[in-house]
C-alpha cells in the first residue's frame, strides 16, 4: 500500500515492512481542528478520514493475508485469503464488473467518470477511483449509516459487512463512540 504521507491527504496508512503493522497517519492541523478546537465543520469529515482508513487497515492486515493462497487477489503487499474482507469483495462487486480496470482507475478524473455512468454502484464518487477506496469507503457508510434497505450496488456493498460479525461489533463501537460527543 502506497503511503500518502507527504501529500494533503487527512489521512493514510503505511504498512510495515513485515507486514505484521500499521502505522495510521492523520494530518495534524486537520486534528487540532477537529478535536481540539471542536471546529464543527471538520470534526464529521475527520471523524470519516479514520473510519475510512480504519477501513483499509482492516483489510490489509496480516490475518487476511495467505501467501500460499492461490487463485485470489494479488497485490504488491501480498495475496489474499478466500474468505479475506477485500477478497470477497473483489470477487463480489469488481472482478467482473470491471475487468479493465484491476483494481484501480487510472486517475480521479476516470473514477469521477465511472461514479457518474453507474451512480447506483458507489457510495460516493470517491469509492470509483478504485476497489480499496470503495472497499474504505463502503465501509465508512456501515459505520455511519443506516442500514440499507434497497437492493442497488452500493447497498449491497454496504450490506456484505453485515455478514462478518466481528464487523458489526466493530461498527457498534465506532457508533458507540460517535454518539458520545
């Protein structure tokens, strides 16, 4: 996974050389904003930055990874389990869907492009710039969100967390803690 350290990013994670740990990234004046001068209008899309990367931590770590697995997504940080979140992720909503793409767009531009010719398959037009951003960012709206009542794409991506309960205990924690300030 790419380190988004030294971009204007609110936030990134950078995975270990051993692949063992993560190391989550917040911008700091984005921080100060939000938690300690309470600015109301950055505290909501900070609070999403670290769900959202929560979200990516989550799927990289090393319990979802099988180097010996085969026949399921390879990136360069490794290869998946079957059963791993963003495998069956993959398989579910992008590696026939977008064939084309792997599991990226080439730019913001093509990702903007993707979310308005299929906006019923994406949360945002964010989560269309690629399979780990929609796989964040599907995640960031079963965290915050309602459940989804509709069959579209972008519910049932939503609604694939539902399935792993360890998930769900996460999400309630997350709620637990938002709902507290």
């Amino acid at each position: 996974m790419e380190s988004n350290s030294d971009s204007k990013t609110d936030g990134w994670i950078e995975q270990s050389d051993d692949s063992q740990s993560f190391t989550l990234g917040l911008s700091l004046p984005s921080a100060k904003s939000a938690f300690i001068d309470r600015d109301a209008e950055v505290l909501p899309d900070f609070e999403h930055t670290i769900i959202h990367e929560f979200g990516h931590v989550l799927s990289f770590r090393a319990s979802q990874m099988d180097q010996n697995a085969t026949g399921t997504l390879q990136i360069e940080e490794g290869t998946f389990k079957k059963d791993a979140y963003l495998n069956v992720f993959y398989e579910k909503f992008w590696k026939n869907t977008y064939p084309n793409l792997g599991t990226s767009t080439s730019s913001e531009e093509e990702g903007t492009a993707l979310y308005k010719s299929a906006p019923a398959s994406f949360v945002n037009d964010y989560a269309a710039t690629g399979l780990f951003e929609d796989f964040a960012e599907s995640f960031n709206q079963f965290v915050t969100g309602n459940k989804p009542k509709s069959n579209a794409i972008k519910d049932q991506k939503v609604l694939i967390f539902y399935t792993w309960p360890e998930l769900v205990t996460y999400r309630d924690q997350f709620r637990k803690a938002l709902s507290t300030r």
